[in-house]
C-alpha cells in the first residue's frame, strides 16, 4: 500500500534546482498527481549539472510526470494553461517577472481558476531585497549561518543545500495550510516562501541569546557548549565517535563504566553546570580513558548505557545503513543511464509507513501523450504539435 492522503491533488509545477523541486517532491511523495513543466526540447537544465549539483535532479524529482513542452509558442502556452486551469496547485521558482511576462502570473490564472493555489519560491519576500538574485551560498552569507559554521573569521557554508531544502519544506507547508482553508471558502491563495528569511529563522537561537545575554555568539567551532561532555573522541582504531553526557543521572554511570571514579566522586561535579564550568579539566581526562577503546567497543559501551552517540559518517555510508534500510527510509530510483540508487525518502510516517515511489525518474516529455488525452486533444493533434516541436 502506497502512502498517498493527497491523491486527490493535481500540482503542476514550473521549477528548477532545489527549492522548487523540494516543495514539489513533498506533495508528490504524498501522494499528489505532480505534473512538472519542462522547457523542450532538453527540460530541465537542473538535469545536467556537473560537479556539486550532479545529485540535484536525481535527489528531489521522484514521482512526477514530466511534459516537455515550448512555451514560447501559442499552441505550448495554450497547452501548458489548459494544464494549469484543471490543477489545484502551481508551483514556480524562476525569477521576478519571468512568469508573468508569460501570461502564467497569479492574477491572470486565478481570475481564470479561482481555486488555484500558486505558490513563488523565491529568495527575499516583498522588501528592499526582493529584486536580488539568491542561491543558497548567498543567503547563508548574509544570514549568519556561513559565520555560524566555519571557524572564526573563516565563514564556510553548510555541508548540504540546507536553505533551499527547508525553503521549499515551508512552501510546501504554506500550500497545504491553504488547502485546508480552501475546503471552506473555496478560494485559493497566494503564497510565498523564501531562502532569506529562512536563514533568518534558523539564526532565530543566536539572536535570542544575543539578545538574553547582551552578547553575540562565537561561531560553533568557538562555542561554549552547554553541556558538561558532547565531544567528538578519538578511539585506539584510530576512529572518532560522537558522545554526550548531558543530564546528573547520567554522569555516574558514565563515570563507573569507563573507569572515571575519580571525577565521578569529586562534589565539585556533582551538578551539570559544574561540569560545564570545569570543561578545561574533565574533557582531557575524559578523551584519555575513552582512546583506550576502539570504535566498536566505545559505541557498544554507550548503546549499554543509553548515551546519546555518533560515529562520524560520510554521506555515502548511508546507502548501506541498517536503519534506514531496514525501515523503508531509501527510495529505489533509475537514474537517467539505468544504474539503480537508493535515496532517502521523507522523513515522516503515516500509521508507521514511508511515503515511497510511485514514479521513477522520468524523462523529459515522458508523460505527454497521456498528459495531452487527458487534456482532451486528440491523436492526431498530438502528432502535429510533436511534428512542430511544441512537445518532444
């Protein structure tokens, strides 16, 4: 049984990279019938980045179907309308003024299709930024995160598109919060979600604390922890793991296991605050009984106790992970030259299921047969639009 509550939803969505497509994959793997809108005669150019957006297309475009079309031609623009009279959704990500030079902006599809949600993914809400060009790298420059992340006086962006993965989470949030009042008032909306302001959400932790304690805070690599041990250590295997000793129940035990008797009697640290205070003194010691183990031995010891723990992964040794596999958190997908990849589904269940796949990665113009019968145009109608080139 496939998880799909929002089947009843048609989406069509104009976008490219990661936003756009992130909002879109969530209402897909739900369930959603997902029409993307490709330019013809190649679609999506998210399709053939190189480099650090090579995973970009395969990563965020399950379960659409694709229609491949030219829109700068009257019979394409017909088309893509008829498609977006009969959706509940539109989605878009290109940039100011692109759609509406097009005839596709809000006020012109929802005076046709009052019920139309049409969401904007963009990089600035309505302001004195909201003509600028963002990308991710961008907004996490400008937002703190860059600072956040890297050593002092060292901005370095975050390890993942995490701005434009949250930024198209929100868009999909706002689209069905109006869902939901559509069902009452029968009236779609305009929404927005933007990569700007959701950097700024994710700093909204550092600006409360600079605004509780009068003083800003270091990046991470600089931080005072707030937590007596949340340490990285290295092991005798020449590993690392992740421990942390959070809570007063806690420090005894961690302290008996691994031989700390000394610290575990001092009254000095008998609260976590004290802990946190003698960092300094404890955390050498620490690291030096915890190297006496190897990797293996050291995340056993923790999982007996109940320590929150970690080895430090990379991003590939998830494909192999236990968990995730076990637990249906990998979606199986072909990419575009056969080879079959497993990668993550959203990280959500419904009554214990994973939303998972019910479209493989789909070529551009895959689906434009059916997608034009179901618009009501004829064979021979279809032949002639592919023989102009206004589909592939």
């Amino acid at each position: 049984m496939t998880v799909s509550p929002l089947s009843a939803l048609k989406v069509v969505e104009f976008t490219h990279m990661v936003m756009g497509p992130t909002a879109g994959m969530v209402l897909a793997d739900l369930g959603a019938d997902v029409v993307k809108v490709e330019p013809a005669p190649k679609g999506d150019s998210t399709r053939a980045l190189t480099g650090s957006g090579t995973g970009f297309y395969a990563s965020f475009q399950r379960n659409r179907r694709s229609l491949c079309v030219d829109m700068k031609t009257p019979e394409g623009l017909a088309l893509v309308k008829k498609l977006v009279a009969s959706s509940d959704v539109l989605i878009e990500n290109f940039r100011p003024g692109a759609m509406e030079k097009l005839g596709l902006g809000y006020a012109a599809l929802s005076a046709e299709n009052p019920r139309l949600i049409y969401c904007s993914c963009k990089g600035f809400l309505n302001g004195p930024y909201q003509h600028r060009t963002a990308l991710d790298e961008v907004v996490q420059m400008m937002g703190g995160l860059a600072y956040m992340t890297g050593p002092e006086g060292q901005p370095l962006r975050a390890g993942a598109s995490v701005i434009d993965i949250m930024g198209g989470l929100s868009a999909a949030i706002a689209i069905l919060s109006v869902v939901t009042e559509r069902a009452q008032t029968g009236r779609g909306r305009y929404v927005e979600a933007a990569l700007f302001e959701t950097v700024a959400l994710l700093m909204a932790q550092h600006m409360a604390q600079t605004a509780i304690t009068g003083t800003a805070p270091p990046p991470m690599s600089k931080r005072t922890p707030a937590w007596p041990v949340y340490d990285v250590f290295d092991t005798a295997d020449g590993g690392q793991v992740f421990v942390g000793v959070v809570t007063d129940t806690a420090w005894p035990a961690f302290c008996e296991a691994f031989g700390l008797t000394e610290l575990g009697a001092d009254p000095s640290l008998a609260t976590k605050q004290q802990r946190v205070a003698q960092r300094a003194r404890t955390i050498p010691v620490i690291a030096a009984a915890l190297r006496h183990y190897t990797k293996p031995a050291l995340m056993e010891k923790c999982e007996a106790l109940g320590l929150p723990y970690a080895p430090i992964g990379k991003p590939a040794d998830l494909f192999d992970d236990p968990h995730l596999n076990a637990s249906g958190g990998l979606v199986p997908l072909t990419l575009p030259d056969g080879r079959q990849v497993k990668l993550p589904a959203l990280p959500i269940t419904l009554d214990g299921e994973r939303p998972g796949l019910r479209h493989d990665l789909a070529p551009p113009g895959a689906q434009n047969d059916e997608l034009c019968a179901e618009l009501g145009y004829s064979e021979a109608e279809v032949a002639r639009l592919r023989e102009a080139g206004v589909i592939v």
